[in-house]
C-alpha cells in the first residue's frame, strides 16, 4: 500500500511541474518600402517552465522577452489547455515594437498565433507562436 502512495504521489508531482513548448518564430524584414528585402529570421523550440522569464533574439537584434503562464480552468483536473504570455517585443535600435500585458496572448494548446507588426517605416517584423504541454 505505501508503494502505491509514493508512485501516486509521484506522479501527481510530475504532472503538477508541467513544462510548456514554445515554438517561436521571429522573422523581421527590412527594405520593404524600397523592393529590397533583407531578412533576419530565428526559429526555436523554447521548453520553460510557467512563471519563469525566457528572451530570445534574432541575430538582426530583434529581442523577445516573455513570461509564460498557464490559464486555471474549473472543469477539468489536471493541467490547463490554455496558454498566456507577457511580455515585449523590442527592435534592435531598442524601440518597443509591441507590449503584451496579461491577458493580452492567450491560446490554447497547439494553436498557432500570428502577429505582423509594421510601425516602423519599411519594416515588417512577424512573431508567430505554438504551445505544447510536456
């Protein structure tokens, strides 16, 4: 019977360390407005745990810094289906370029969210992102 407890216990502790996958992908483009495009690009698969802070940056210098948290949910037992994250997202010269608050980017699990942003003149930067538990 404590065999039994200890594996249960166990196992209920691994499920609650849950990780999150993040596949991230950061491109950004310049020369747009001239017909010329120069392409900077960073492709990853981030594993972090809930509540603690990931940055990830282009070699053009685009930077992605983010926390990430999953969602409580009242229905099921277990680890949540949805993800959030906050953060910022920061041009190489050190301009915002978009400041996600929480609540902001929230997504369920192997859903894929996309965002172009163009406020600088001639640029485009596209953030994507994809969620798995592990």
């Amino acid at each position: 019977m404590m065999k039994f407890l200890a594996t249960l216990l166990m196992f209920i502790s691994l499920q609650a360390q849950a990780f999150i996958s993040l596949d991230i992908s950061l491109v950004h483009k310049k020369g747009i407005d001239k017909g010329l495009v120069l392409v900077s690009e960073l492709h990853t698969r981030e594993d972090i745990r809930p509540e603690h802070r990931r940055i990830v940056t282009t070699k053009g210098g685009i930077r992605f810094e983010f926390t990430s948290y999953l969602l409580p949910h009242s229905i099921e037992e277990g680890p949540s289906l949805q993800i959030g994250l906050e953060g910022v997202l920061i041009h190489s010269d050190g301009r915002l370029i978009k400041k996600f608050q929480k609540g902001d980017l929230v997504f369920n699990l192997e859903e894929i969210k996309s965002f172009d942003f163009e406020q600088i003149e001639g640029e485009l930067v596209n953030l994507e992102i994809k969620a798995d538990l592990q």
